[in-house]
C-alpha cells in the first residue's frame, strides 16, 4: 500500500467517469470496485495516523508508523512526506465521491431501489457503504476560523498524513437511516438470517442459491454495522437513536427467521463446490451481527432483550462457533466476549478462550493472524490490520515444533462443540498439591454443570429448533453418559441432584 500511495491521484482520475454519476449501468461499472478501493486507502490512512499503544500500554508519541513484529522487537516504518502530503490530500480529492455515495445512500428509501433487488445493486450500495463509513473513520472534522489558523490545522494534518472532512454529521446518521428502513437493508437480512440457525451439513447449505447476491448481502449487513459504529467514534453523536432502530431491526429478523427456518430431513446427494466460501462469508457476516447486538447493549441504558431473543441469540451462538474454521478463530473470540448478554456461561467462555488463543504458541500465532485477516485495523496487540499479514493463506506459519506442541487446535470445533466438554477430560499432570487438585475439580465441575443447564434450557424451548434439538438423541445420550465416568468426588455433590 506505501509503494501505490504516489499513485492515487492516477487511480482517482480514472474513476472519475465510473463514480460521477449516482446510478451507473448496474452489472458493468466499476464503482463497486473503485470504491472498495478507495475505502483501503480510507483504513490506510486510519491505520497509519491512529496512535498505537506499547508493551507498556503507554500511547506512542510518534503516531504515524506501520508496527510490525520482528525478532529484535518492534519494526517501525514511518511514513515519508510525500506519501503524507499524498494522505492529507486523499481527502479533498475523496471528498466529491464520498458526497455521491452519501446522497445516494440517503434516496434508499425514497426510490425503492428503483426496480429489482439484484446482486449488483446490493454490492454497489454496500460499497458505498463501506466507503462512506472508512472515510469518516480516517477523517477530523472541518475546523472553521481564520486563514492562520486553518493554515495550522492543515500543516498539523500534513504532519500525521490524516485529512479533514466536510461531510455532515446529521445527513450521515439520515442516510444510516435510509439504509435501515429500506427494503434492500431488509432482504439482505433475511437472506443472511435464513442461516443463522443451520449447521454446515444441513440441507439449506447444500440447496442452489444465487451465490453473488448472499456475499453481497452479507457484506452489506457488515457494511451497514460498520457505518454505525464510525459515526458513534466520530465523538459528534449527540442523539443515537439510530442504534436503537438497527437493534431493533436486526432483534426483529432474528426472531422472524428463528421461528420460521424449517430443514426437510432428506439430504442433497450432490455437495456444493463452493460450501466453503459460502459458509465462511456467512459466518463472518453472523458474528458481526452478534457483535453489534453485544456493543449495542453498552450504548443503549434500560434495554432488556426478552427471553425469547435471548434464546435464539444463545442457539446462534452455539451453531456460529460449530461452523467456524482455521483462519476464523477471531470471529471465535468475539462470540465467547460477549459478554453483556450471557449468552454463554461464564466458566465456558474460560475455557474455551484458553484452548482459542493462549494454551500454545501455535495457538497465540494462528490467532494474531486470524485477527490480521478478519479483525480491527487498530486492535489490542498494536497490530495494523491487513497491512501487516505475512501470508493469505488461513493457517499461519509455524515451526515443527509448535505443530508437535499443539496437534489439536480448537477451530474446527464441529457441531458438537457443547457436548464435546461433557465428555472431555480433567488433566491433572501439572497440578503439585492438594489445593490445586480441588480448586481445578471445582473448576471442572462448574464447567460440566454450565453446560448441562445450557442444553436443558435449550431442550425446553418450544418455539424454535435449538442447537440441541438439533442433535441425533444417541448422540447425545453417549456424551451424556460420560458424565457419569467422572470421578466420584467430582458428582456426589448434591448440585448434581
């Protein structure tokens, strides 16, 4: 990305004729692809400015630097003036199709799509999306006052290579609004919410389906998210009503699809070819989903999910985690943080973030990858995002030795994930005295209990197929039984009764 910086007043140039107009010819413009591009160069220019947090979790003065590992500590590129100078200008010649993007976001609910609902709409309005929200991310405000002063603020921008903006605040929360309350937003949902509740061999994952019409679907879901929390870390968001009608919104589809999803028993005989993809732009799309149902539950004071939601969240939960493969472990943790809604217990988090992420140094390596791939551009480990990978491949490099450290890692962790912990093992080779023997029982034990209530609440729930009903009963009898093979001092306890 450093090396095409110099370069981006060519790219803008040749998509002028692609970005000028609000309804390009649907199916052979470029602009879906211009903008996605542009909207690199928006988290570019986020990463590169955004100040990055030490080993000593004390904010680095020098804030603009790509951090990258290398064996001798941290690797630190700065910027050169030119590609600064480039950077703080991005946003004046930006700005004109980041004024498109918006008007024409905000005419959604005006013009219903005008006409069909078809892929290459859905990919258009999520990249202008997308754009939209990267470019307020990377952006300051327009500063007003006199010639001096905004000479100073320029030359201040100039230093750390960010650029101002002139978009409205207020016409951008109108135009997130017009994408909730139109019908595109919501056929988007409904496409991606029909799986929220199906495991990966299920039959609907093996039914024909227009393949470019979900992946645009989910990345406009990921998009629209992603446009909501850049307009909340603008800081300028007095009101945040808009919050709530996404919550709502989303809360409304989830229950809709929840209790209408039904899956025929007979199977498909031919496999689709491209399950893989289609399973993995899925899940991305449901853990966004989970995500902002978890950190709109922190913006939003007295609003209580019903039982109910809470319960098809938790089924969600459970089958998202089943699908997910190497390379996916960061949508992993986010499901086991979230916290707030208690959707899985607290002990079963614990453990299954431990095996995620620190029990080895395969499973530290794969995980910092994971999050160069899918996560934050700016996350807690001072990584700058994709800007950083080594490799595109989903599993990262690791030694021999790592391997024969670690040869079962968590992802894949299948469809049993809940009962696999019933049947799993207590180990006890590391443990020196008598007080830590009892207190990883009692570990044990609070993980085996949390677990059985998770799948007897799941078993009485009558209004939708949970993630238990959804497991052949002698599968679950033979995890069940294992309980049993447990040490006598860990189930004699009366909780058990």
């Amino acid at each position: 990305y450093a090396l095409a910086i110099p370069h981006l007043p060519t790219f803008i140039s040749l998509s002028v004729k692609s970005l000028s107009i609000q309804y390009p010819s649907v199916g052979t413009s470029c602009a879906a692809e211009y903008l996605s591009a542009f909207a690199i160069i928006c988290e570019c220019v986020r990463a590169a400015t955004r100040k990055i947090v030490n080993h000593n979790n004390a904010p680095d003065s020098r804030r603009v630097t790509f951090s990258q590992e290398a064996k001798g500590g941290h690797l630190k590129v700065a910027l050169t003036m030119e590609q600064k100078e480039v950077l703080c200008k991005a946003g004046m010649w930006l700005e004109p199709f980041a004024k498109i993007a918006l008007n024409s976001i905000e005419s959604l609910s005006a013009d219903k799509q005008r006409g069909k609902i078809d892929a290459a709409t859905i990919k258009l309005v999520a990249a202008r999306t997308r754009f939209v929200a990267s470019y307020i991310s990377a952006s300051t405000p327009t500063l007003l006052g006199d010639a001096a002063e905004e000479e100073n603020v320029f030359l201040e921008l100039l230093s750390e290579g960010r650029f101002e903006r002139s978009l409205q605040i207020a016409s951008c929360i109108s135009a997130l609004m017009s994408i909730i309350n139109s019908t595109l937003f919501d056929h988007c949902l409904t496409v991606i919410m029909g799986y929220a509740y199906s495991f990966d061999d299920s039959d609907l994952f093996f039914k024909s389906c227009n393949e470019c019409e979900e992946a645009s679907a989910c990345a406009m879901i990921k998009a629209t998210f992603m446009f909501a929390s850049a307009l909340v870390e603008s800081g300028e968001c007095e009101d945040r009503s808009f919050i709530m009608r996404l919550r709502q919104i989303v809360i409304i589809s989830l229950m809709k699809n929840g209790t209408i999803a039904q899956e025929s028993s007979e199977m498909l005989q031919n496999r689709n070819t491209s399950l893989l993809a289609r399973v993995a732009w899925l899940n991305s799309a449901h853990s966004a989903v989970l995500q902002f149902l978890q950190s709109s539950s922190e913006l939003i004071n007295g609003d209580e999910l019903s039982p109910a939601t809470i319960g098809r969240m938790k089924s969600m939960c459970f089958i998202v985690l089943s699908r997910l493969q190497p390379g996916e472990e960061v949508f992993a943790a986010r499901i086991l943080r979230l916290d707030n809604l208690s959707l899985i217990p607290v002990s079963i988090r614990s453990i299954l973030f431990k095996e995620l992420c620190s029990k080895s140094t395969r499973a530290r390596k794969q995980y910092l990858h994971s999050i160069l791939s899918h996560g934050d551009l700016l996350d807690g480990e001072g990584t700058r995002g994709p800007f950083q990978l080594e490799s595109l491949r989903c599993a990262a490099s690791c030694s021999p030795q790592d391997r024969e450290e670690d040869l079962t890692p968590l992802l894949p962790m299948g469809k049993l994930c809940l009962l696999h912990i019933l049947s799993s093992t207590i180990n006890i080779d590391d443990i020196r005295n008598y007080d830590e023997l009892a207190q990883r029982t009692n570990d044990a034990k609070r993980v085996i209990l949390d677990a059985l209530d998770t799948l007897l609440e799941m078993e009485n729930d009558d209004q939708i197929v949970t993630y238990a009903k959804k497991i052949e009963n002698g599968t679950k009898l033979y995890h069940l039984m294992n309980v049993a093979l447990l040490g006598e001092n860990l189930i004699r306890g009366i909780i058990f009764n």
